[in-house]
C-alpha cells in the first residue's frame, strides 16, 4: 500500500484512541456539552457516564482500524455520521458536524483502499504502516 493509505490507517486509528481516551480526561474540550438532550432522557446512566462510553467505543474503533482497516474504516465512517446527526439535533455546532462528515469521506476512503481481510502487522497482503 502506498503512502496515502499509511496516512490513512495511522490517522484513523490514532485519532479515535485518542479522542475516545480525551472523553475520560476532557483536556481537549468538555465532552459532555456534544451530547444532545433528546440522547440522554430516559437513560439510566448520567450523559458524562454515556460519553465515557462513547469514549471507548471510540477507542475501540481506533484499534479494529489498526487491526482490519478495510471494517474499521467502515466503523468510523459510521461512528462519524451517528455523531454528525447528533449535532445537528443539538444545533449550534453545524460546523463541526460539517468537518465530521468530510472526516467520515476519509474514512470510507481507507476502508475501499485496503484489502479484504484482517491485515495487521503485514498479514493478508497489506503492509503494516
């Protein structure tokens, strides 16, 4: 695989295990104000709690790019557009709903780039980055 699919696979799998991670510590931003009303009402758990777990779902979908690109990919993309329609139930955030949805095209883009199969670490015909 060329340069561009190594950009790819190291982005979206660092990326996620870092943003995800980021829900637990919000050095970056206070996650919890992403979260529309209408998601939290009627759960059993407080909305920091859920974007915990968000966080690592996000962790995990980081991993699952570095172990099978061709999914993850897939999972991110969806992972993406699942958090564009939240914020644009909350409003007021139409331009970070706009930049996810241009970084879910990347991630689809990796995952239509890299072989059928688990390729970690060089196996089933793709190079490791």
């Amino acid at each position: 695989m060329g340069p561009g699919y190594r950009i790819l696979r190291l982005t979206y799998t660092i990326a996620p295990i870092l943003l995800g991670a980021d829900k637990f510590f919000h050095l970056l931003v206070d996650w919890d104000k992403y979260l529309a009303p209408m998601f939290r009402r009627g759960l059993p758990i407080s909305g920091h709690a859920l974007m915990n777990v968000f966080g690592v779902v996000e962790m995990l979908a980081g991993l699952l790019v570095w172990v099978a690109p061709r999914y993850g990919g897939y999972v991110v993309a969806a992972w993406l557009w699942a958090i564009v329609i939240n914020l644009l139930v909350l409003r007021g955030y139409f331009d970070v709903a706009a930049r996810d949805l241009v970084l879910s095209m990347g991630a689809l883009a990796l995952a239509r780039m890299s072989p059928a199969g688990v390729v970690a670490f060089g196996r089933g015909g793709g190079a490791a980055p």
